[in-house]
C-alpha cells in the first residue's frame, strides 16, 4: 500500500510539474518508508520513476513529445491538440500502471540490504577518493597491505602518484614515500579508517582553512542539467570558482584509477561535496546536484513559495480554457517567475539544456525536410505495406511500438519530431485519421521503461537503487506491453480512426 501510495503522488505531481523534479522531491520520501519498512530502496524507486513517466502522458505539459505532437497535429490539421485531450488515455494508463507497479515490484531485485537508518540506506557501496601520504603520516616507509589494513578488505588502493606524476602499481608490497598521492577505492566507512588511522590527507581539505570553519558535506546526485557533466573538478576550477571541495565520487560498476579532481562527471554519479553550510544549498541547486540523503539543507528560497504556485494554476488556466497557446502561456510564466524574483535569471539559463536544444534545433529541419522531400511518403508507404493485412488496431499498435522501441537511442522529443510526421502519412494512406496515431507516437516516446540511459529519471535512481541495466527490463517490458494492450483500445475509443 505503501508503494501504491507512492508512485500515485509521483505520476500525479508529473502530469503538473518535470517528472525528473517530482522524482526527485519524493526519493528521500521513499528511502525513509524504505527504511521504517524494513525493505530495499530498490523496491521502491524504479516502480516511482516509471510512475514519473506515465503520470507525464496525463497532459499536454506533461512531457515534451505532448508538446510536440501538438504541434504537429496544428500543422497537419490547423487544430492543435489541448491541454487535456491527453488526459482520457494518459489517465487509464497511469492508473493502471500505478496498479500493476504496486502488484509487481517484486519483479525487482533487492539489490541494496536493508539498512538502519536513512544515511545506510542510501549509502553507496564504492567511493573513490584521494589521499597524500605527508608527515606526519604513519604510513610513510610502510607498505599497500599495512595501509589496507584497518579496512577489513573493504577498500583497496588502485593506484599509486609519486612524485613527478609517476605511477606505481600498487602491489601489497610497495612501499609508500612521503608525499605520495594514493587513489583508494571502498566503502565510506572504510575509506575512513583508513584515513584516520594511516594519518593520511585527503587531497581537497588543504583548502579548508581558506573557508569558514562551519563546514558540511553532502552525498549529492549528478542531476541531468548539472554544470558538473562531462568536465572534473579540475577543468571547472571548482573550489577556487564555489569553495566547493570534492572529497568522493562513485559510479556503478566502475572503478578509479585517476585522479580524483582529473575524473569526469558522468549523470548519475554521486558525488561527496563540502562546503560552507550556509552556502550549500545554492551551491547544489545553481550546479544541479540533488541531495540523496536528509540533512540540515532547506534547498530553495521559501520567501516566494506562494507566487510560483499561482503562475503554474494561472497559466494553466489561460491554456485550457483561454485559447492560449501552451509555448506562449509558459513563455510568459516564465518570464513572470524572473521578474517576481521566484527564479534568479542566472538559475534559468543554467537549467538550459544546450546540447538537447541544439539537437531540437537540428531535427525541426529535419523533421520538415522528410515532409517536403518526399521522404516521409516512402517510409509510410513501407509501413503501409507491412500493415496493409492488419485491423485498424494492429496498425495503430505498431506505431505504438515502432516508436517505443526507437526511444532508447534517441532523445524522447527527437523520437516524435522523426517519428509524428511518417505516423500521420502512414494514416492517410490507410485512409485513417492521424489524431489517433499522433498520440501513439507521444505514449511511446513517453514509455521508455526498458534501459536505465533512455530517460534522464531512470538514470538518476540507478545509483540510488542499486539497479543493473538488465533490471530494468524485468519489471519494464512487462508494463511495457500492459501500456501497448492498454492504450491501444482507449486510443480507438476517445480517438475514432
């Protein structure tokens, strides 16, 4: 019940509000049921970022592809689709799906033990990180194996920087010199006992008497818009440009022999940052980073809480029943946010997703290119040929699917701008409606629940969950099929052919 609850408050926040962000608020929400439950995270948070996905196909705000088949259906028809002519098929298949995720999570593996208290919970197994061997370290002349020690085997020393920037491999017998740089891989508990007890420097606290003396540290999530992707501590001078210090960094499956400022931020890794209490907060938020355990953080500014709240219901009033068109109304909201002081300009352009807008910008051409060259004609008269011999329904199922299975290599909105154009002349030349077809492409461009790298909010509870990329598909494909039996009767129903 626990988890039905759950996923129903993540897919109704989604259908309002970016899914990934609804995921987000509601994750320490369900390691600490988790805990109290005395079950794996990994129970829950999987079944709530497929919930996130399906509550997005309740209205047309709620995921992009809606945004873009809209505009489509307009070009195609001179009629856009509306706010909530979404809602009659995303609402049956959220409900539904709410459903059979609470039923069938067991399909899950329990991938992280239970745990006995929040932090536990969501402890990462592996971090890396970066210490010196400097006197007065009790480590200095003595060997790997004695430094390992204390750890129990439950972290190990993966590589070894002498002086110059030479390595050395790091053999039980090697024999540590002053002024080492020692890469040390294990668990947290682990790592600092090592530390501790060897008398060992980590690399980034030389920086600590340059800040205040109140400092925090806070395990964080790499979110998909953070400034941290692609680049490491060094490249972005971190802590000289936020008096940021990076003490750990863990990836699944993946284990450091580099330096700990030289790696480079994946989305999804989780990351150990410190910094000036009062400082962390906007810190996380301005660098896209969210925090993966309870602490003394009150992320955001709650002065203005009320106003961003009346903007949201204002402009969805004016695109549902003022004829307003959606870009126009959350163009102004926008702008609205900005001007109340709501949002700082500086936030809004870093949650811009430059490398997703230049691949829009590139496909809308494209997009129109396959119309008026005719290439659009040539791929709906392949398809129209295969589907010739099938009932409406199966025409419209392979849609469906054509577009799911086309989703998890590419981004969910470039999968409609391709896909809406051939679904739409792949109608007319059955002599079918396109409205029926456009919102197949949108539910599957929206439904990717088979790989972790697909959609940005199966990524961000892979660390967190513990998942492997292969289950992912134990409890997807099986809701994949149930959105496919599913929408493809209710599409017929609300959307005649």
């Amino acid at each position: 019940m626990q988890l039905i609850i759950l996923v129903a408050i993540v897919a109704a926040l989604s259908a309002f509000v970016k899914n990934i962000g609804a995921l987000a608020i509601m994750i320490p929400v369900a390691v600490q049921m988790a805990r109290k439950s005395r079950v794996s995270p990994s129970m829950f948070l999987m079944p709530m970022s497929f919930a996130s996905l399906l509550g997005g196909l309740m209205t047309q705000i709620g995921t992009s592809p809606n945004i873009i088949v809209s505009r489509v259906r307009e070009e195609i028809t001179g009629q856009p689709f509306t706010m909530f002519d979404y809602t009659p098929v995303g609402l049956t298949l959220a409900v539904t799906g709410v459903v059979f995720l609470g039923l069938f999570y067991k399909l899950l593996p329990e991938r992280s033990r239970i745990e006995t208290s929040m932090d536990e919970a969501v402890a990462i197994k592996n971090y890396t990180t970066e210490a010196k061997v400097t006197a007065p370290s009790a480590a200095i002349g003595r060997s790997v194996s004695w430094l390992q020690k204390p750890a129990g085997g439950d972290a190990m020393v993966t590589a070894i920087i002498g002086g110059g920037g030479r390595r050395r491999t790091p053999l039980p017998d090697t024999v540590l010199k002053d002024g080492d740089l020692l890469i040390i891989e294990g668990e947290q508990s682990a790592l600092d006992k090592i530390v501790s007890e060897a008398r060992l420097q980590l690399s980034d606290r030389k920086h600590e008497p340059e800040i205040r003396r109140d400092l925090s540290s806070v395990e964080a999530i790499v979110g998909e818009h953070s400034r941290l992707i692609g680049v490491s501590a060094k490249d972005v001078a971190l802590f000289h440009n936020t008096g940021l210090n990076l003490l750990a960094v863990s990836r699944r499956d993946r284990r450091f022999t580099e330096r700990l400022g030289e790696i480079k931020i994946r989305n999804g890794d989780v990351v150990v940052l410190q910094g000036d209490l009062q400082k962390l907060p906007d810190l996380l938020r301005e660098w896209g980073c969210l925090p993966l355990v309870e602490r003394d953080l009150k992320l955001g500014n709650a002065r203005n809480g009320v106003i961003p709240v009346i903007i949201l219901a204002a402009t969805m009033a004016a695109t549902a029943f003022g004829g307003i068109p959606v870009a126009t109304a959350f163009f102004a909201a926008a702008f609205l946010m900005v001007v109340t002081g709501s949002v700082p300009l500086r936030e809004v352009y870093h949650h811009l997703d430059a490398p997703i807008l230049i691949m829009l910008a590139a496909l809308i051409p494209i997009s129109d290119s396959l119309r008026t060259t005719g290439t659009t004609e040539i791929i709906a008269d392949l398809l129209s040929r295969t589907a010739e011999m099938l009932p409406p329904f199966g025409a419209l199922a392979l849609i469906l699917v054509a577009a799911m299975a086309v989703t998890p290599f590419l981004n969910n909105a470039a999968t409609v701008l391709v896909m809406a154009p051939i679904a739409a002349t792949f109608a007319a030349k059955l002599g079918f409606r396109p409205d029926a077809f456009l919102m197949a492409v949108a539910i599957g461009a929206g439904c990717d629940f088979l790989t972790p790298i697909g959609h940005q909010c199966n990524t961000l509870v892979m660390g967190p969950g513990g998942y492997r990329f292969g289950d992912y598909a134990r409890l997807g494909l099986p809701l994949s099929l149930i959105v496919v039996l599913v929408s493809v009767p209710v599409l017929l129903i609300v959307w005649p052919i």
